[in-house]
C-alpha cells in the first residue's frame, strides 16, 4: 500500500473517530491493520517528530508562530539520577510576609 494512502487512512481514522477495524477497503487506504501497522513504524521511526520540527521551523521562519503563548512543560522529563521531580502545579505559593 502506498504510504499517500496510508496517511490518508490514518487522518479518516482519526478525523471520523472510528475504530481502525472500522476503516473500510473500500475507501482505498486500505486495511485497518496495514494502516495501524505503517502508523506504528513511523512512529517508532521518530517520523512524526521530524514532521513536527520541520512544521515548526517553517511556520516560526514565516513569522507565523506566537510564541508568547508557548507553555513548556518539564513534568515528563527525568532528572539526571532517574527520578522525577513532583509536580508543584496544584499548590499555592507560600507568603512572604
């Protein structure tokens, strides 16, 4: 199966919120399950990552991203010994006075 088509299978799952055994031949993507499994590939194969750097470089060169209205968030990442830090995000700040 081509991968236009693939992509394409994946954007009807996702757009049409089905199941992928849902998604029928005859729409010419093919199977659910070639479609799931080319999905997975690719994004094992950090596909999908390199898509998303390459969209941002491009639409930050065309002055196209407000980047004042970024959020990063470090909840996710390990520190260097493994562990992770605890989420402060629910508590409120001490006072000072």
């Amino acid at each position: 199966m081509p991968d236009r088509l693939c992509l394409q299978g994946f954007l009807y799952v996702l757009h049409n919120d089905i199941a992928w055994q849902l998604l029928s031949l005859e729409l010419g993507f093919g199977s659910g399950q070639t479609c799931w499994r080319r999905l997975d590939r690719w994004q094992k194969a950090g596909v999908f990552d390199q898509l998303h750097r390459i969209l941002l470089a491009e639409l930050n060169a065309a002055g196209e991203l407000d980047w004042s209205r970024a959020c990063v968030d470090g909840s996710h990442i390990r520190t260097k010994m493994g562990r992770r830090h605890r989420s402060t995000g629910g508590r409120r700040a001490a006072s000072i006075t």
